[in-house]
C-alpha cells in the first residue's frame, strides 16, 4: 500500500498510538459529510463506550446542545454570526446531514448516556475576515500538493475521487483500516502543507486546552472527534511537553467592537450544500452520499440500481426517454468502468460515465451539458430541505427579519394597514430611515414574505414619471407570515444575505435574458443590496454576454444607464459594479449592433435601440471612452450596408452626426443617396429620430430635403408622403413650427412668409368637407371588409 | 481492395513515411504484454484494459510516455465499452485526434491498427465485408479460397478491433450494413455453402467509428445504428499547459522533419496556443466572455499555424519568426472561409488582445493590419 510505504521510508514517522484502538485518548479523524466516517463513527462509540465524547465544533452552542436533539428534519446547520461597530456583518455555518460523522456522533452518545461536548473555539474569536464561512469545509483538505501527487499516483481525478477510493467505496473497510490509513494519509497531508494558517493554530491550542479539561473531569477512554487534519497536530500538542508551537488566541486589539453576535439553529439545503465554491466547499453530491449511507446503514439491495431508477425518473420528467436497453448499457458499461477502477461497488463517477458513455449521442459540445448529466446531477444533488423541529428557537433570519421590522416599526398585525414611503422629493420623516424601511420591505417582496405587499408606487421599471417617488405598500399579517420567514431562512441568516442568495436562485434560471438580468439588479438595488456577490455580479455578467437579441441588451442598457447615471434614491449611482455591467452591456450591444444583418419591420424598437446605446454613450462618456473608435467604426459599417434598411441607417447617420463624426457636407451627400421617393421619407424617420435636437439647428438639411421635394413628380411625392409624415411625427407641433419658419426664411424667392404659415387660404369649410368626406370614404372600405393593416 | 499491411509485419522499415502505432511502439506493447502475461482480460485481448490505459495515457514508473493528452476517465469509457457489446464512437471537432485515439486503442487491444474503413461517399459493402477473386469464383465457386475478406469480415474472423473512419461520410445505406453485424455479431455470406453461410464473430472483435461534428454530424445516422454505439465526445484540450508544451513539440518536430533549422519560440507558442484557447471556449484567460469562433480553433489547427509561421519567417525574415508571421497565418490556415469570423477575431484582437501585457503581445497586436 502506498501509505503504508511512504511513512517507512520517512524520516520522521507518525506514532502508531495515534491509531490505537485501545489508547485512553481516541482521536477519531473526520472529513466533514463522510458516510463512512459516520458509520465507523458509531461504531466506535458502541464497542469501546467513550466516557465522554469531544467534537469539533462551536464551544459557544455547548448550553444548547439540547436542540440538537430535537427531531428536526435534516440537512439543518448551526448558524454564529457577528455584526461589528464598522458595520459588518458576518456568519459561519455547521452543516449537518444525516450522514455527518458529527451528527452521528451526537446521536449515538445522546441515545448512550454519554456527555458530549464541542470543543472549537468560538467563531467570532477566529482570527478570519471572512463575511460568510462554511466550517465544515474540505480547505485544509484540498490546498496541499500532496494531493495532486496522491491523485496522479492513484489515477484519479481530484480530492473528491480520491477520499472516495480510499475511504468511502469499500464497504468492509474495518473501524482500524479506517483509522491507520486516515491518520496515515492526514498526517502526510499536513507534513507538506506549508500554509497552516494561524487560526488553525489557535483553534488546534483551544481545542486541547477543552481536552485537557475533560481529562481532568472524566476517566478514560475519552473519543475526540476532529477534521482528520487537525488530529495528528491535536495529539502531539497533548503528549509532548515542547509547547513551542503552542498558539492559544489572543484578544486582538485591533478588532472592531462587537455590536451584536449570536449563535442558533437554521435549516439548510442540499442544493445549498451542493452550490458551495472554493474555499467553502465541502463534499460535493449530497444526495448521492445520503443514498449511501441510506444503503449501507440498513443494508439494502446495491446502490447502483436504486440511483439509476432515480436517474431514469428524472430523466422522464423531463420528457427525456431512456430505454431499458439503455439502462442496461449503463449499468454494464458503470460496472466495467468499477471493474477497471477497482471500485468494490459501482460509485459517483461509474454512474455518470456510464451515462456519458452509455445514454449520450451527441456532442456534448464545449459545456457539457446535456440533459441526461443534468439529470443524474440533479438526482446526485438531492432535494432534501432541512425542517427545524417544533420548539426550537426561531432561526437567524426570523429574529433579524423581526427586529429590523420591529425598529422600523414595520411589524405587520393581524389588521390590514398600508404604509406610505415617500423618497422624494422630500422623505417622511428623516431620509435614512425611510430608505431603509424601503429596502426591507423590497427584500421581503423578493424573499416572498407572505402578507407584506406592494399595492402602489412609483414604477421603476418603465420609469414614467419618477417626479415624485414614493410606495405604498400593505402589511397584513397571517400565521402564513410566520411560515414562510422560516422556509427563507434556508437562503440565508440575515436578510440581506437571503436576499443575495435568492436573487442568485433567480439569476440562475434564467436563460440569456440580458433584461432579466438588468431587472434583478434593479431588484437588488431596491432592496439595498449595495454590493453583489461575486457569484451574482459574474452571473449578471453572463447573462448580458449572452445575450443574442439586440434589443433586449438595448433594454438592459436602459435600465442600467438608470441605476448608474440618473438613480437619485437607490444609491446606485456611480457604483462600481453596476459600471462593470454598464460596460459589459455596451460592448455587447456594439458587438449585436455589428452583426445585426439584414433586419425587417420591428423599425421603431431598432431606431430605440441604437438610441439607448448612444445615450449610454453620451451619458457615460468617462466609462465608455475606450470604445469611442470602435463605436464609431460600426455606426460607419451600418450606415454604409446597403443591405440595411434605410431607417436603421439614417439612424446610424444621426448619431455619428451628434458624435461629431460626420461633417454636413457627407449627410447631404447621404441625403441624395436616398432621394429615391420610397426610401427618402424612412431615412429621415431613422435621421430624425436620433438627431432630433440638432435637426433643427442646422438650415442646411431642411434645405436640402425641400430641394428634393420640389424635385419630385407628384406621384412621386405621394408615394414618399406616407413615410415622410412618419418621419416628421418625431417633432412636436411647436417643433415643426420652428423648422417650418427656418424655411420660409431661407426659401430663395421670398414667395412665403411666416405668417402664410397661419393663415391657410382655405377655411373652415374645406376641412369639414374633407373630413366628411374621408369618413363616408372608410365607411365604404369597412363595409367591403377592404381595409388592410391593424385597421 | 488493395491488400493492407499484414498483421505480422516484420521490423519497422526505417523507410516508412508513418509506420502503424504498433509498430512504432512495438517493444512498449511487447513489454506490456509480456508483463501482463496470465492476468485475465477480456477474450483475445493482447493487454488488460489496465495497461491499455498505461499505454496510452503514459506511466512514468513504466517509462511509457503519453501518447494522448486527455481525461483519464473518458479513455476508461472507451475501453470499457469495447469490452462491452457495443462499438465506440468516437465523435468531435475535427483535429481533436480521434483516428488517432482510435488507432492506439486499436493497437493496444489487437496489436493491429490496419483493420480500417475509410468512410466516404463511395464506400461500398465491398470495401467493409469482403468481396471476390474472380478468377478463383469462377474456377472452384464460392469458396473460402476465392473470397477476399475486407476489415469487417477479417476482424470478426480474427477476433479483432475495426476502425471506421469517418463514418457519417457514407451513405446511410452504408453505415446501416453494421446494425446486423454489431447486434448479432453475425455476418452473412449467402453465395457460400452450409458451414461457411454465415460468419460469427470471434471474442474480441468490435468497431471504433470515428465521425467529426462538423460536417454531416451525427444527427442523421440512423437511431437503430446510434443505439449500438457508445458515444464519446472527445473534446479539445482543456488545459492551456499541456496544450502548450503539445504545440510546442508537434510543431518543432515538423519544422524538424522540414529541414528547418528554426524553432518556434516559446513566448510566440503561448501567444498562438492563448488565442486559440481564449476563441475557442470563448473565455479570456483572467475570465472574460468573448464570441467563441464558429471556425474550428483545434490543437492541429494551432500546430499548422505555427508550422506555417516558423518555414515563412525562415524563408523570408532570416530566420526569425516574430508575430506578424502567427498573424498572417492566422488567416490563411485557421480562419478558412468565414467572414463573420473575420470580424469576431478582429474584435478580438481589439478587445481582448489590446489589453495584454508585454512586448510580444504588444506586437502581435499591431500586426493586427493583416486580418
């Protein structure tokens, strides 16, 4: 065995006492979430029957531990948090599931009579700056090099492959094996870490001081449960007198105060436990695990068959079918794969490599996904979602989410009452507390508290009048209420990490959908959330790269321009990460812009779009700078595709106009281009539209386009008047008036003046008549049921 | 059919221009195969599907070197499912060194590559089960003497692997006369007698098919063909490292095999193997999304435009190949026939490109003109 030959030849060798069943003092070494762990665990428990039973966790719950006991619905996870003077909070998590060595080891000492303790130093003592920490994580695991070396030797993929192979897979793996062969691989594993941080060495010193403690207070055998990479550290420390590497924490004095930390139950999910990253992570696939010790505890038929039904079911829910034939060409094909491993049961990787191999027929192409991997990654996630038992003190969530209604006097009552939040222009009562009454009750709408409700309000989605920005929303409430506050406290322990986490959920189910995206960040900005999670922020951020429709990105861009450039009560503005998106949103909308093609109808949403993208440009001219070339070269390409339509390139033509990039003369030469009488009338509608503003200033087109006009035979100038009308709708009456008197005054002969343009020499009389006239005409076209369009 | 390679070909010719894998590797096969001895494997396999594995991914302990860069365990899907009663296909972007997965599998399991079938459009059931000397049909009948076995027929008589080679570039017809072969494990002769009417396959034989995704696809192959195949997409390098030290060594060697006295130097290497990694999963290195080309952007792909960089700055810049020259053939060798391409490299050149640091990259950009 390779273990077993490494510490031959080390010089220094790891005392054997260590793995004795019999030794006075047990370390049993853990990855947090083992199955086997759990069951050799308990094991170990009933044969030698420990005195008392130490473990690593949170010594600040040892009073409670009690709850623990209570019959909750697991996965669940014990919850410390800590909010300081600087305004930060911060939480830690223990995740438990049934399959937990810890849990395991609560439980059985719980149902023996034997004391348990937790032994870890508290989580706000940690030397850590981190704002959300999973303690039960595979970290220390996962950072040595010697795994990769293990993993090459052993021809497995990762960390994950490889605790499965040694530990988890065989199932007659004895209580000993177990032990000589984790402490074995564990020790080499700290041996050639060179990144022990300090909090582990303060934690390690905290720990042994707990264990000396029980020694003092009871009589051997005594079982200390602890992450496999701390066992080897924690028995030197206690057996050696050298207590040079000895570090018990000190009180750092630079730490800001404590305003509040506190510590409690909260359940959990195994799609969060499954969703963790980096640091975080801990043992991936839960359901899978649960499966296992599930099988292994009552010693069921074989795993593979139970998972690969479960694969079948939720393949055929999703309308996928999977032959038996099929089922059999996996289950062979996993069974070879085993064979080759040296699994002793089929396993995780047997399973979905047999899927690949066995159901997959086609590329899977970059990603890799494919619904059937979907589909076997859903089983081996699970859907477990933890239940607190009744009695056991409300979770996190429920108690910020109480007490920041409470302090905003917000707490909803059994009567129905409305409460109006008026932002601007000038806020109820102080500011801060109005927009921070806003922000919760936004986060509750999106956690989907039940009985808060927003009945009306200023709408910040289309904008319209954002005069006067105010809401009023109505809080009622219901035993409903209650309920589900307590089923949100599986996104989260405070409320502005549920509301993160949920606005995560959404994000990801979403597909392409650059609006979705800019509207869940408005979303978060309602609810206050002033910095995204990374995984968030790189969600959105995906969301808008992946966008294929020019003017949905047109849209996101428009929201975005809001929060960024014109937010008055949101405090977006200017923030960072929205530019990020802003940017990102700009340079995808140039690159649809690019590859627009030939486009029919939809002219108006078009001309709206490429708007949008100059207004962003305009309006975030410092951001946007860097693309101010290649903006300007792609407006050029659209002008000049003579495959486009021409509204699209008067619009094109307009903004490089108000850019500053083309001179008059140029337009004017455009302007012949289109003298044509059925294209001239929508150029203009693109030039109008965009240009509107500068239109007017300048003499020179107007001249020009009645110069045109002048040229055209009559039939001509109807066949152009339709589009032309259009085209000079865009200006307001008083709009028309100004461009109307620039030509008159500059018209040559002097045969008009200003004043004809008031004074038509036709009365009244005519325009009743012809209005008739036009009514009896459409009456006539009704009746034959001849009128085309939306008439 | 032209008579191919015989299976006990006797040493490898120096004069050969590509000498079959188990040729080229014929003592590490015979130390393989010498060291599993009496260990069970499946039926008329020279190795067990363990040193299968060793060979072709390479051991250092063994002083076996890899001779494929890629995922450990889809190389076990594919040898577990030739031990299995399926075929293998293998399907992928073209230049992801599928023909050449198949033939090392080939050699490893039946010590003989040259069972193969070029798929196109002309193949006929001649070419893939066997057909007739004539004179000898004529002269004694059907016999055995007078049929002239094609790969299908010879690897079920031998028990050995087939390769089909482009698979999907036959007509449908064609790919079909499988279905039988690879359900039953049976091939029909009727003009023979009795005994020799039909032809069951021995242990050992099965069929690697290789189809690329880019021309017909997989999509039009029959479902009863498609379900006696276990798919493997084999995909393109994953990891930037060990495509780098891939194209570094593939494309000296040619260069080498040119007479060229230039090497590719390194930093241009990461330059070419960069791009076409950023294009082709459409992410930037430090993260950032970009178009990914619809042009295939393959590891051979990258191999030629560095070949091609390194004979035109031999030639025409004394020998120093700088990264105009990567630019240049960027277009001619990767960038084939699609405009729209054009335009996404051009962006990425101006988006991602612009950005990097250094003098190399800084060069390349300004050679940027030539797209």
């Amino acid at each position: 065995m390779l273990l077993g030959n490494t510490s031959k030849t080390s010089p220094m060798n790891l005392d054997r006492t260590l793995y004795s069943l019999n030794a006075d003092i047990l370390f049993f070494p853990v990855r947090h979430h083992s199955p086997a762990a759990a069951r050799l665990v308990q094991q170990l428990i009933h044969d030698r029957q420990p005195t008392a039973i130490l473990i690593e966790g949170p010594s600040d719950f040892n009073d409670r531990l009690a709850e623990l006991f209570l019959p909750h619905e697991l996965p669940i996870a014990i919850y410390s948090y800590l909010h300081t003077a600087d305004n930060i909070r911060r939480g830690a998590f223990y995740p438990f599931c049934v399959y937990s060595p810890e849990w395991q080891a609560l439980q059985t000492a719980h149902a023996l009579g034997i004391p348990v303790q937790f032994i870890d130093l508290p989580w706000p003592d940690r030397t850590t700056d981190r704002a959300l920490e999973n303690c039960y994580s595979d970290e220390t695991f996962k950072r040595s090099d010697y795994i990769g070396t293990l993993c090459a030797k052993l021809g497995v993929a990762d960390f994950d492959a490889l605790w499965d192979t040694l530990f988890e897979i065989d199932p007659a793996l004895t209580l000993a094996q177990y032990l000589e062969r984790c402490h074995q691989f564990c020790w080499h594993l700290r041996q050639s870490d060179d990144d022990i941080s300090r909090s582990d060495l303060e934690r390690e010193a905290f720990m042994v001081q707990q264990i000396e403690r029980a020694i003092e207070r009871y009589p051997s055998p005594i079982l200390v449960i602890t992450g496999g990479f701390h066992s080897s550290a924690l028995y030197e420390l206690l057996y050696t007198q050298d207590r040079s590497s000895f570090h018990p924490p000190t009180q750092s004095a630079h730490q800001p105060e404590t305003i509040a930390s506190g510590i409690a139950l909260t359940p959990y999910t195994y799609d969060r436990l499954d969703n963790l990253t980096s640091y975080n992570s801990g043992m991936p696939n839960p359901g899978f695990y649960h499966a296992v010790w599930q099988q292994r505890t009552t010693g069921d038929a074989p795993l593979a068959p139970i998972l690969l039904q479960r694969i079948a079911q939720a393949l055929r829910q999703q309308q996928q079918i999977a032959s038996t034939a099929d089922l059999i060409a996996v289950q062979t094909l996993a069974q070879g794969l085993a064979d080759l491993r040296g699994h002793a049961e089929i396993w995780r990787l047997d399973l979905i490599d047999g899927v690949i191999g066995g159901l997959v027929k086609e590329d899977l192409g970059q990603a890799g996904n494919h619904p059937f991997l979907t589909a076997i990654h859903q089983v081996f996630r699970g859907d477990d979602r933890g239940q607190l038992a009744p009695g056991t003190p409300l979770p996190p969530l429920v108690q910020d989410l109480h007490q920041q209604l409470r302090q905003l006097d917000l707490f909803p009552a059994p009567s129905r009452r409305s409460v109006d939040l008026t932002l601007t222009p000038r806020p109820d009562a102080d500011a801060a507390s109005t927009r921070a009454a806003f922000a919760l009750l936004h986060s509750l709408r999106i956690l989907q508290i039940q009985g808060i409700q927003r009945t009306g309000g200023t709408d910040f989605i289309t904008r319209t009048d954002l005069t006067e920005i105010w809401e009023r929303w109505q809080l009622h409430w219901t035993p409903s209420f209650d309920s589900s506050s307590i089923e949100a406290a599986i996104y989260g322990a405070t409320v502005s990490e549920a509301t993160i986490a949920k606005l995560q959920e959404l994000a990801q189910q979403i597909e392409r959908q650059a609006e979705q995206a800019a509207l869940l960040l408005l979303d978060a900005a309602l609810a206050g959330v002033d910095r995204l999670a990374d995984t968030l922020s790189s969600q959105l951020m995906a969301l808008i790269y992946q966008e294929g429709n020019f003017l949905s990105l047109a849209r996101s861009l428009h929201h975005l321009l809001y929060l960024y450039r014109y937010d008055e009560v949101l405090g977006t503005r200017q923030q960072e990460h929205i530019a990020h998106l802003l940017a990102a949103a700009f340079q995808r909308g140039l690159w649809l812009l690019d590859g627009l093609g030939t486009t029919s109808g939809e002219e108006e949403p078009l001309l709206k779009g490429l708007a949008n993208l100059l207004e962003a440009y305009e309006r975030s001219e410092q951001l946007l700078t860097p693309y101010r070339s290649q903006f300007q070269q792609i407006l050029e390409r659209v002008s000049q595709d003579p495959q486009q339509m021409p509204s699209l390139r008067g619009g094109a033509i307009g903004a490089l106009w108000i850019l500053g990039e083309t001179p008059m003369a140029q337009i004017l030469a455009i302007l012949r281009y289109y003298a044509q009488p059925e294209k001239l009338g929508d150029f203009l509608a693109g030039l109008f539209f965009m240009a509107r503003e500068t239109t007017q200033r300048d003499s020179h087109l107007v001249l020009s386009i009645d110069e045109l006009l002048l040229s055209f035979t009559d039939d001509e100038f109807l066949t152009a008047l339709p589009a032309l009308r259009l085209a000079f709708s865009y200006f307001t009456p008083r709009e028309k008036h100004n461009i109307a008197t620039n030509l008159v005054r500059t018209t040559e002969n002097g045969e008009l003046s200003t004043g004809d343009l008031f004074h038509m020499p036709w009365g009244a009389d005519a325009a009743i008549q012809a209005i008739a006239w036009e009514s009896r005409l459409f009456a006539l076209i009704n009746q034959y049921g001849i009128r085309g369009g939306a008439g | 059919m032209a008579p191919r390679a015989q299976k006990n070909v006797p040493t490898p010719s120096p004069k050969l221009q590509r000498p079959p894998a188990e040729l080229l590797y014929a003592e590490e096969l015979k130390f393989l195969r010498d060291r599993d001895a009496t260990t069970p494997r499946p039926a008329s396999w020279q190795l067990t599907p363990r040193s299968v594995l060793d060979f072709i991914l390479g051991n250092p302990e063994l002083k076996i070197a890899a001779k494929f860069v890629g995922n450990r365990s889809l190389l076990e899907r594919c040898i577990v499912a030739l031990a299995t009663n399926r075929g293998l296909m293998l399907i992928g972007e073209p230049g992801t060194a599928k023909s050449y997965l198949s033939e090392l599998l080939a050699a490893a399991i039946s010590n003989d590559s040259t069972l193969t079938i070029q798929g196109s459009a002309g193949t006929t059931e001649d070419a893939m089960k066997y057909s007739w000397n004539y004179a000898l049909l004529l002269a004694e009948g059907p016999t055995a003497r007078a049929l002239v076995p094609a790969p299908l027929h010879r690897g079920m008589q031998q028990g050995q692997i087939v390769r089909f080679e482009e698979i999907t570039r036959c007509p449908l017809e064609m790919q079909d006369t499988l279905l039988s072969i690879l359900s039953d494990r049976v091939m029909a002769i009727p003009e023979m007698e009795d005994d020799g009417r039909n032809l069951y396959a021995q242990m050992g034989f099965n069929v690697i098919a290789t189809a690329n995704t880019r021309d017909r696809g997989v999509n039009e192959m029959s479902a009863a063909l498609k379900r006696r195949f276990n798919f493997e997409t084999i995909p393109p390098i994953d990891d930037l490292r060990q495509e780098l030290d891939l194209v570094q060594r593939q494309t000296d060697r040619l260069l080498a095999e040119a007479n060229i006295p230039v090497t590719l130097p390194p930093e241009l290497t990461e330059i070419l193997v960069t791009t076409f990694h950023e294009l082709r999963t459409g992410k930037t290195t430090d993260g950032k999304a970009l178009e990914p080309l619809s042009t295939v952007m393959s590891t051979a792909e990258a191999v030629s435009v560095g070949y091609a960089a390194g004979i035109h700055g031999f030639y025409y810049n004394d020998g120093r190949v700088t990264p105009e020259h990567l630019v240049q053939n960027l277009l001619g060798s990767a960038i084939k026939d699609s405009p729209e391409d054009v335009k996404k490299l051009q962006h990425y050149f101006n988006q991602v490109v612009k950005d990097k640091p250094g003098e190399r990259w800084r060069q390349y950009y300004a050679a940027r003109q030539y797209l």
